[in-house]
C-alpha cells in the first residue's frame, strides 16, 4: 500500500525558506499539490513514450508534487527490478517539499516488456533516461538523479553522458567497477561457514540456481546479511522481488550474486569518475554487498564529491539504516539547492 500523506505536516514543512541568497522561496500546500497534466487526473502516473532502436514503447512514472527547484527522478536497480522498493522515499521527501518521481523502466512490470533483447545494454538504458527527462520538464536547474543498485551504475553512465542536465547526483550503494563488486562479492562469501560454501558450489557447478533450497540458502546466508537486514522484508521490497523480469536480470547481471556474467560483467569506470563535475554523494553501507571502502574512495575522485556512510545498514540501507540515509540524503539535496 502506498504511503498516505499526513496533509497537517505537510503544510507546516513546506513552508520551507531557501535558496541563493533569497529570504523566501517556499511552497504552498495548494502549489506542491497541484496538478502538472490537465484532463482527467491520475494520480501522477503518466507513460511516457520512449523511441527505441527496434520501436517505441511506453515506461511508468508517478509523479508526487510540484517543486520547480527540487525535482528527484528515482533510478531503481536490478537491472528489472520496480520502483516499488523505493517507496519508502515517499515517507520523506514530501514532507520535505521536494517532488519526486517513481520510475520503472522499460521492461520493468509497470512499462512495456518487449522482448527483443537488443534493447538491454547500457547505452539504451541512458537514452531511456534522456527521453523521461525531458517529457517530464526537467533540467539543470532542478533535476536531481538517485539510483541505487544497477540505478547507481545507469546514474554514473547517465552523468558521464548528459551531466549538463543535472543539478546533483546520488550514486546509491553501487560502485564503479562489476570486477571489483565481483571481488568484493567473493570476499563476503569467504567469511561464510565451509559447509555453506560447499553446498552453493555444488549447486552452481550444476547451473541449478532456480532450485528452491538454493535460492533458500542465498536469503537466508546472504541476502538477510547484505540485501536487506530487517528482521522481515517490507512490503515494497517483496512487491519488487516478485515482479522482477529474470530474463533481462540474468542477460545483463548473471544468474546469481555469486556468480556475475552477462553483458555488464566487464563494466569498469574507476578512471572516469574524476569526469563527474555536478555535486554528488556516494552513498555506502557496512554491510552492503558493494564494498564501502570504495564507494568512499569514488567520492573523492569527483571534484564535487561527498560520502555518506550508514554503519548498519546493507544494500538497501535506505531500509535498514533508513534514518541516517534519509537525513543523509535530504540534507545533500538541501545543500545543494542552497548553493553550498
């Protein structure tokens, strides 16, 4: 269920003073709350047509407030994952008066799912990308880009192409380098007990990563460690699970997290971070699958670059370390828009 807003709060919050040297620039209930599109309103969903290579096809976004300053396009990972994980933002940047925009893109459950497989490679993905930036009116004086997961690598790759378009920039618990993710990767799994590794490479050695025990033991052993630590998944993040697209997931990622391969298997930007000149915060976790450590070290590549570190959280630190993320975050969109 989505987030219902409390209104009361929101008017109290909005009223909100910032921004280069003016006294006021706030915004109203009846402004945050206007209606962007005319005719039948929808909640703020609105497909967005996307040209292709092979055709055009229409992606889902919904679209929460109205804030001509402060405008955050949400990038979620996977690659196929859904935005739906990333429904806990509408718990903070409401109140906070910043408009945000939920996303799926294509191939994603709430967009079209073609299934000519041409049309999962990066560089697309990034054209995707323009095309939903410029239906939705966005711009270097506004337009805040936030992926996480496979969402960061498309933010980096979308900056190192169109950065001239942005205003910040959140690298969300994703580094710069598959090889070195892969590295990391093997260097959790060595921490874990011998029995453990045995049986995963047995059931690896015989392709069988769709068996049920597993899957069972990579949540259990891994991803209860390193994905998401919450004593139970939140709703969102299981919505997300289900709806994944495994056939783009594994074409691009690989078959498991163990075992990385597929299209973005060499994807390597380590010397190129230092192009990234737009304000920007690398955000890394103590537990995340994506070595902290590095994501700190991306940070002071980029000459306007800022790190966030969660000390409990994991993959989804925006979950399991959700207060220090969220006030992370907000207070770098703030700074950014205050001109610091």
């Amino acid at each position: 269920m989505k987030t219902f807003l409390n209104l009361s709060l929101i008017a109290f919050v909005l009223c909100f003073c910032a921004c280069n040297g003016q006294k006021d620039k706030s915004v109203s209930v009846a402004t945050y709350f206007a209606p962007v599109d005319s005719g039948v309103q929808s909640a703020g969903i609105k497909m967005v047509d996307i040209q292709t290579p092979v055709g055009k096809f229409k992606v889902w976004t919904k679209r929460i407030g109205t804030n001509p300053r402060i405008k955050i396009l949400l990038l979620h990972g996977g690659p196929a994952m859904t935005h739906e994980y990333m429904e806990c933002f509408e718990s903070f940047f409401p109140k906070e008066g910043f408009e945000m925009i939920e996303y799926d893109q294509l191939g994603s459950y709430y967009s079209d799912q073609p299934r000519d497989s041409s049309l999962w490679t990066t560089a697309r993905f990034v054209e995707e990308v323009e095309q939903v930036r410029k239906a939705l009116d966005l711009d270097s004086s506004n337009f805040y880009l936030l992926g996480n997961s496979w969402g960061g690598l498309l933010a980096m790759e979308y900056a190192l192409k169109y950065q001239k378009n942005l205003k910040g920039l959140i690298i969300s618990n994703m580094v710069a380098s598959i090889p070195a993710y892969e590295k990391y990767n093997g260097v959790l799994r060595s921490q874990m007990r011998k029995s453990l590794i045995d049986s995963l490479q047995n059931y690896e050695a015989k392709g069988m990563y769709k068996d049920p025990t597993y899957q069972s033991l990579v949540i259990k052993e891994y991803y209860n460690k390193h994905l998401c630590r919450l004593p139970e998944l939140p709703d969102p993040v299981m919505r997300s699970f289900k709806h994944v697209n495994d056939e783009i997931y594994v074409m691009m990622q690989g078959p498991s997290e163990f075992k990385t391969g597929g299209r973005l298997i060499h994807w390597d930007r380590s010397k190129d971070m230092n192009k990234i000149t737009v304000p920007t915060l690398c955000v890394g976790a103590r537990y995340d699958t994506m070595d902290p450590n590095y994501m700190k070290w991306m940070s002071t590549q980029m000459p306007k670059g800022q790190y966030l570190y969660c000390p409990n959280g994991s993959h989804l630190a925006m979950w399991d370390d959700q207060q220090v993320y969220m006030a992370g975050v907000i207070k770098f969109i703030k700074d950014v828009d205050e001109g610091k």
